[in-house]
C-alpha cells in the first residue's frame, strides 16, 4: 500500500489527491492519504482509518485517510505558516510506516519551504528532510524521471554561485554511483545502467578554453567511475545532450546545477515528471511541481504528475522486492 502526503493543504494537493483518486479507484495503485480529512471532503469520498492495513478495503469506494488535522483552517491560496508541524507531521508519519514495512513507498505531495521553514524546517526541500528521517544524512540524490529522460542535478537546491564552489569531483563520483545502483536496483534495469555526464561550461569547456572545472573535476571523476567498471560518457555539452538522438543513448544524465537538469525535463516531461528520491532505505516520489498556490482552489489542477509519480511507486516497489528477493542481504 503507497502512503501519500498532504502536502501543503492550501495548494493543490487536495485536489490533485482526489483526482488522483477518481483516476486510479478501480484500477489502482492503491494508496492511503495522510492528513485532515475535511480537506479531501470536496474532491473525493472519504473514510478516516485508524490502521493503514484497512486500506486496501477502502480504496474502491473512497480514500482512506489516516487522520492529521490542522491547526489553522486552510485557505486555498493562502499559505499559513501554523500549518506548518501539520505538513511536517504527516511527512514524518509516512516515512515511518514506509521504513516498518508497513507501505510499500511513500509519496509526498508539494509543500511550500516557506511555509514550513517556521516548524525549525532547516533542509532545502524535501529530499534532505526525507534522507535525516531515513537516517541516511547526506546519502540522499534527486532525480527527475519522466518516459524519455531522466535526469540528476549533482547540485541541488543552491545559488548558482554556490553550487559552483559545492562541484568536486568526489561529488560526482558519489552521486553517480547512488544514480547506478538506483537504476538497476529500483528501476530494473537489467544491463548495467548507462550514464553520461554534463560539461559545467559551454561546449563542456572546449580543452580549458572556456573554464577548467571539466580537465580538474568533471573528467577525473569519469575516469575513477570507469575504473569501478560503470558505463558513464562525457562530459558532454549540454547544449546537444538533450535531443531524441543523444537521449536514447543514456540511461540518465548527470547534471552540474539545478536548473541545467530540470530545464530540459521540465520542458520535454512536464505532465508526467516524477521527482524521485535515490539512496534512501525506502520508496519515495513526488510530482514535478509546485504547491501552484495560483490556482489553487480553483478545480484548473492537472493530477497527470501525481498519477504519475503514484504509478511509478508502485513500480519501483515492486522492483525493489523483487531484487532483494534474488540478492537477499
């Protein structure tokens, strides 16, 4: 069974939850939502559950929903910060069940870092938050999947400046290997994974012409890669690393800041991107976008990324049962 986070209650989780529902009711993945049952009331038949094993009998005709309430009324559009230990909570609350084995994966709906930042929320975003809860500090890598791309941004959640100084190439060497075992454990990818890896500077710095962080970085930790034996290429101008051709050669690419990989999945995947946590002891996806608190309350969100990222749980549960079952530890 999938548990699924509130998110922020005044975004677009709520709706986008209980469309998620009418579209997978019958046909499923089933998943259990955590969080205040009156939010749901709107967008989809509820039943509050007190133990996530009645779930499954409950998914046909309602969402079964473990019960978080609020503090504050939530008001669509309109974040409020004392909500903030409630969207923390039901975070908290997933992982948990997720790492006694009483879910199978956890799926997080979008929060607002400003709204939570006030409940002593110290992390970036999710995935740090999701890694300490794991007790796998620092082990944690994000990638964005979607049918024809994946990608991983080495740097994350930075300024631009900052990501610059944070780039090393121990960095890479240990993102990549996270990405590898990731793909061919989770994603059941029977030969072995193929990476390839971005240059930091237009035409991935032409011999030092255009920057050094390529010869003094990047190409060392391709060459220590290769010598574990892993299938990695480049580093390659990320100007011509995302088109049809360069992309049916690479099984996900690693990126050097943020944007450089969301870019391009957000342009190509946008409605059915799924964030992806590697690294972590559990399952964890998340839709590819924001609390769009714009809209929010409107009936105008799109649930394409969170079927998506429900459907791809699932998957990569089964995936991951599936590869300790032929290499129990």
């Amino acid at each position: 069974m999938l548990v699924l986070t509130q998110g922020d209650p005044s975004g677009i989780g709520p709706e986008i939850t209980g469309k998620s529902w009418h579209a997978l009711h019958k046909g499923g993945p089933a998943f259990a939502w955590i969080g205040d049952p009156g939010l749901l009331a709107a967008h989809a038949p509820v039943q509050p559950i007190h133990d996530l094993a009645q779930a499954g009998a409950v998914f046909g005709h309602a969402v079964p929903v473990l019960p978080l309430p609020l503090v504050a009324p939530a008001i669509p559009g309109k974040p409020d910060r004392r909500n903030g230990p409630a969207i923390l909570d039901s975070i908290r609350m997933g992982v948990d069940l997720a790492l006694r084995g009483q879910a199978s994966a956890v799926v997080t709906n979008p929060i607002s870092k400003d709204v939570v930042q006030s409940a002593d929320f110290t992390h970036p975003g999710h995935t740090s938050f999701l890694a300490e809860l794991c007790g796998v500090p620092g082990q944690d890598v994000m990638m964005l999947a979607g049918p024809s791309l994946r990608v991983v941004p080495v740097t994350v959640h930075v300024a631009l400046r900052k990501a610059l100084d944070q780039l090393n190439t121990e960095l890479i060497v240990r993102t990549a290997r996270t990405v590898a075992r990731g793909l061919a454990r989770d994603f059941g990818l029977l030969a072995p994974p193929r990476l390839t890896v971005a240059g930091l500077n237009p035409h991935a710095g032409e011999g030092g012409l255009m920057g050094r962080e390529e010869l003094d970085i990047i190409i060392p930790a391709i060459e220590i890669l290769r010598a574990e034996g892993l299938d990695v290429t480049g580093p390659l101008p990320a100007d011509t690393l995302f088109t049809p051709q360069a992309r049916s050669r690479y099984d996900a690419a690693l990126c050097m800041y943020h944007d450089q990989a969301l870019i391009p999945i957000k342009t190509l995947e946008m409605d059915e991107g799924v964030n992806v946590t590697l690294g972590l002891p559990i399952i964890r996806t998340s839709p590819d976008h924001g609390t769009a608190f714009d809209i929010a309350g409107q009936g105008k969100a799109d649930p394409s990324s969170l079927c998506a990222a429900l459907h791809l749980a699932a998957r990569l549960a089964d995936n991951r049962r599936a590869a300790s079952t032929a290499h129990p530890v």
